[in-house]
C-alpha cells in the first residue's frame, strides 16, 4: 500500500507547486518536513500573500527575513508573479522612514517577475513612492488600502495593461494625484474609490480624457468627477457620508452631465 507521501512526491512539480500556492507562504514552508524534495518548491510559488495584523518588533524581524528569502531567492528569479499581497500592520511604522523599509524593494523584485496583481494593505505613516507601483508594463490588478502615497509631482504612470484599480483609506498629496493616476490606465475595465484624500489641493478641475474601456465604477462624490467616467456602463456614486447617492448606466449619466 503506498503512503499519501509517498504518492504526493509521485506528482509533477507543477502540479505540487500549484497545491503549495494555496496555503499561507508560513504553511507552504512547513510542508517541507514531510519531504526535502518539496521545500525549493516555496520558492519559486506564482502566489505570494504576507499577512501579519499588529505585529510587535520581535515578530516583524522574521517576517522580514522571510519575505526577503522568497522574494530575492534566485529560485524565484524565473517564475511568473500572478499575484503578490502584502498586509503588513506594524506598529512602529510610525517611528521608520521610507527608506529604511523594505516595501519598494519587494515590490520592484515582484514587478521584475511580470507581476500581474498588487494588493497593499495597512502600511500607515510610511509616504510610498509612486513610481513603485504606478509604473508597471504586466501589472492588472491594483489594490491599496491604507496607505499613503508620496508626491506624484515629476512621477509618470505608465499602467498599460491595468483594467482594475481599488483605492481605499488612500492618501495622495494632492486630488489632482488621483487623476494623474487614472488617467494612466489607459484600458481600465474597474473602478472603485472609498475615501480617498489629499493633504493639500482639493480640486478638481481641468480637462479629462474618458476612460473608454471603462465598465464599472464604484465612487465616493467629489473623489472622481463625472466627466472622467461619463461613458461608463454602469456607475454607483456614494455620497461623503457613506450613504448610497444612486445607482445608473450610461444613458442617466449622460443625462445628468449635460446639467453641469
């Protein structure tokens, strides 16, 4: 009779590799006691997600290292990158300066390996540079949550295949930074904006070019104007307070556009 180790190490190295991307990258590691042929497998996974909710220094330390291992292993150098997510909440965030912080790091060795979707999450205090993650010729899916982003004065975005864009509890240093930005993705499919702000400049104002290959926008009043999406096919506006404004197509839209 033949072991379920002994049969799982009979498997193809794709197809154990495929098995590894499901499981939390700390998991994956572990699985290398059951066989040595599995560990360089955790190297090179296509899916890599990082999360630790409130850690202190002593617990921070390791999972910088362990971040680094994967990300920098010549391994990994060769693999196709879907999708790399980071929630990091660490609470001396705060006392750090960018620099001295691994995230862009990390970031531009996931952007090297044709990185294809980005989500952050939770990395508070720490201004971001643009650059890192709003230039990208592979990246599709881009989502930031509670983070703030460095000035975009002399940055470009240059976001050519990006069709999903998720904004939330993001602080640009100007609103104007949020149409630099949009406008950047030039076949964007997927739009949502939740209380985005600025630390100066509020307005709005100026010419944009209608994003049209736009599907679908989920916005907060005032975060995004209407004449940016007006070609959309299907658009939710909230009001500030959280509250639902209404929901329309193309036709309504278009409507209420010709009164501004």
């Amino acid at each position: 009779m033949v072991s379920q180790s002994t049969s799982l190490n009979d498997l193809p190295d794709d197809i154990l590799t495929h098995i590894l991307s499901f499981l939390p990258i700390k998991e994956a590691f572990r699985t290398s006691i059951l066989s040595k042929r599995w560990g360089p497998f955790c190297y090179s996974l296509p899916v890599l997600h990082f999360q630790s909710d409130n850690i202190q220094t002593n617990d921070w330390i390791p999972l910088r290292r362990l971040i680094d291992k994967v990300m920098f292993s010549p391994l990994a150098h060769h693999v196709t990158l879907k999708s790399f997510h980071l929630n990091c909440r660490y609470i001396h965030f705060h006392d750090a300066t960018a620099e001295c912080l691994p995230f862009h790091d990390w970031i531009e060795e996931a952007k090297r390996r044709f990185l294809k979707e980005l989500r952050l999450s939770f990395i508070t205090h720490i201004p971001l540079k643009p650059t890192t993650f709003f230039c990208s010729k592979t990246l599709i899916v881009l989502k930031l949550m509670d983070i703030v982003i460095s000035t975009m004065l002399h940055c470009s975005v240059d976001l050519p295949l990006l069709k999903t864009l998720d904004l939330s509890f993001v602080t640009f240093q100007d609103m104007e930074d949020v149409m630099k930005l949009i406008s950047g993705c030039p076949i964007l499919e997927k739009l949502r904006t939740l209380d985005v702000k600025a630390t100066s400049g509020v307005t709005l104002g100026g010419y944009y070019k209608p994003l049209s290959k736009l599907i679908k926008a989920n916005i907060h009043l005032f975060e995004v104007p209407l004449r940016a999406v007006y070609n959309v096919k299907f658009l939710t506006i909230w009001k500030v307070d959280g509250e639902m404004s209404f929901k329309s197509r193309n036709q309504f839209i278009l409507q209420r556009l010709s009164r501004v």
